[in-house]
C-alpha cells in the first residue's frame, strides 16, 4: 500500500512547525511540545504522522547522544527483580544453586551461566535473555 502525502498541506505542516536538528535543551523542549501536541490530537492525518515521525527522528538523535541509556547489566536485572518481589536471597537457593553460588552472583563476584539465566527467567517468568 502508498501512501501519498499531500505536499501543499504538508508543507504548510512544515512551515508551522519547522523542524530542525536539535543542538540544546531549548530546541529539545520546543521538539517535545510539538510532539505533545501531535499526540494530543484525536487522529492524525497521513501529513501529520509523518512529521510525527520526523520529529521522533529528531529527538531519537539528540537524546542518543545527550541522554545515552545507561548499560543495565544481568546482574542489575536480578537484584531490580529481587527488589521488586521483596525477595531474600535464601529464596533463590535451589533455583541458580548453593547459598554460596547464589551469594557470589548476587555480589557480582560470579556471572549468572546460561543454565541458570533459564532458571531465572522459568522463576520470574521472564525471557532468560534479560539475565545473559
């Protein structure tokens, strides 16, 4: 399926928002308000989810490199995981093994293995990929 866009109301989109690389907070905050508005309305025209999409594009670029995500590693995800169902690590013994192993993992002292990222992921009923 084309899609065709109208140029001229395009164009008159454009215009109005002028859309442009983002270099600092200012320009940050006047793309996010633009988006806002964009999201606020009920439904979009093909002109207007295109500008969308450029204006995502913008924003994507600008906090990839101003805002980068923070590496999360599996041993984050266990102890995020630890935390949220209020768990002790006693209650992981016999999932990823001995209070000793589950202890170095815990600690950081001791990679979680594939087997017991499976293990982890069939407890929290999760992707085990998140703990590789």
């Amino acid at each position: 399926m084309n899609i065709t866009i109208e140029k001229i109301a395009y164009g008159q989109l454009l215009a109005k928002s002028q859309p442009k690389p983002i270099l600092n907070e200012e320009d940050y905050d006047l793309a996010l308000a633009e988006v806002d508005f964009l999201m606020s309305k009920e439904e979009l025209t093909v002109e207007e989810e295109t500008l969308l999409s450029l204006w995502g594009l913008l924003i994507e670029e600008y906090e990839s490199k101003y805002y980068p995500d923070p590496e999360v590693t599996p041993r984050d995800v266990l102890l995020h995981f630890i935390e949220v169902r209020e768990l002790k690590q006693a209650d992981l013994v016999g999932v990823i093994g001995s209070k000793g192993v589950v202890s170095e993992v815990v600690n950081g002292k001791r990679a979680i293995s594939k087997a017991q990222a499976k293990a982890l992921g069939e407890f929290f009923n999760i992707n085990p990929s998140v703990f590789i």
